[in-house]
C-alpha cells in the first residue's frame, strides 16, 4: 500500500477544510466571537507555525551532508525531525501543505522541526539521484507521494504518516498532523 488510499485523503481533506474554514463559523460570527472572548484567548495557548524548512539545492554540498547538518542542529536545540518528500503536481502534497500553513498550540506541534523537499527543485538542478537516495534511507518505493516521516535523535525513521493514520484510526483519534505531533513528545 504505496499511497494513501481514497477514505483516508478524503478524511484529511475535510479535515484540513473545516479548519482553514474556522470549523463552518460565519465571518460575522467569528468577529463578533474574537470581541467577546479577546481577553479569554490571551489565556490559552499559545498558536503557533509548523516548523517547516525547505532544503533546496545548493552549490557546494550534497543534499545528505545538508541535511545531516541541520539534523544535528534541530536535534541539537531538543526538537523531534520530520522529512517530507512532495511534488507540486500531487493533489493531496498540495492538502498537506495547507495544513503545514495552519497554526496550533504550541505544545502539540513546537517540538518538531520538518524537512521538506520538492522534487521539482532538485529534478531542475538535476540532482534527482541525491533527492532519490535520501528518500531512499526511510522509503524504498519511488512512486508515491507525499512521504511524510518522523525520525529519532540517530536519523532513523520512527513512524510513516501512512502508518500513523492507521495507528491513530485503530484507537479511534482523529489523524491530524498535530495530533500525530503531540503523541511525539519527548
């Protein structure tokens, strides 16, 4: 099973629709709402960014020594790594990159740095074979997208979001990014 079958995409989908939607609120709703509850939301928690860092190709080092430098550095600062392999020709890379635009409290997701890379980026500085063989260390098949995994403090792969989808369903969890996130506190 190579790609994320239909149900799953859709859940994702709708998932990532109803929030960038504000959950179906109206504009005039959500105004009047924010007003009335300014000074209670200075008491939650704070929302933040996904941790998103692009790698592109750069003259003068291979695609593995860049990113095993800034491995070391999230690492080193105490946070979880991601990799995401994408293409802007793949549908649901394009629904995963509107979650990853998305915000969320600080504790579900500020502990995880992700390391994403384009495949047309490194297809046009034909680099394809550096791209290929570091999908490669965690992800033998070459056909499918998005590949999305979290790795331990070593590099080694941890859990695929395929399979976190399935874990999460299995015990009855919305299978959200920031849901996957926060089950990978230290």
């Amino acid at each position: 099973m190579n790609a994320i079958q239909p149900i799953q995409l859709i859940m994702l989908a709708a998932m990532l629709w109803v929030s960038a939607c504000g959950g179906g609120e109206s504009a005039e709703a959500g105004k009047a709402g924010a007003k009335a509850s300014a000074p209670a939301a200075n008491a939650g928690p704070k929302l933040i960014g996904y941790d998103l860092r692009r790698l592109r190709p750069k003259d003068g080092e291979t695609l593995t020594a860049m990113f095993d430098r800034m491995h070391a550095q999230a690492t080193g600062e105490g946070k979880r790594t991601a990799v995401l392999f994408s293409a802007d020709w793949c549908e649901p890379c394009r629904k995963l990159d509107l979650e990853l635009g998305n915000t969320h409290p600080e504790a579900d997701i500020g502990h995880v740095r992700i390391f994403e890379f384009k495949e047309e980026e490194w297809e046009a500085a034909t680099r394809m074979d550096e791209f290929a063989a570091l999908r490669k260390r965690w992800y033998e098949p070459a056909d499918s997208y998005p590949v999305f995994i979290v790795l331990d403090a070593a590099g080694a792969k941890v859990e695929e979001m395929k399979e976190a989808i399935d874990r999460l369903e299995q015990q009855g969890v919305e299978p959200t990014v920031a849901v996957w996130f926060r089950g990978l506190v230290p």
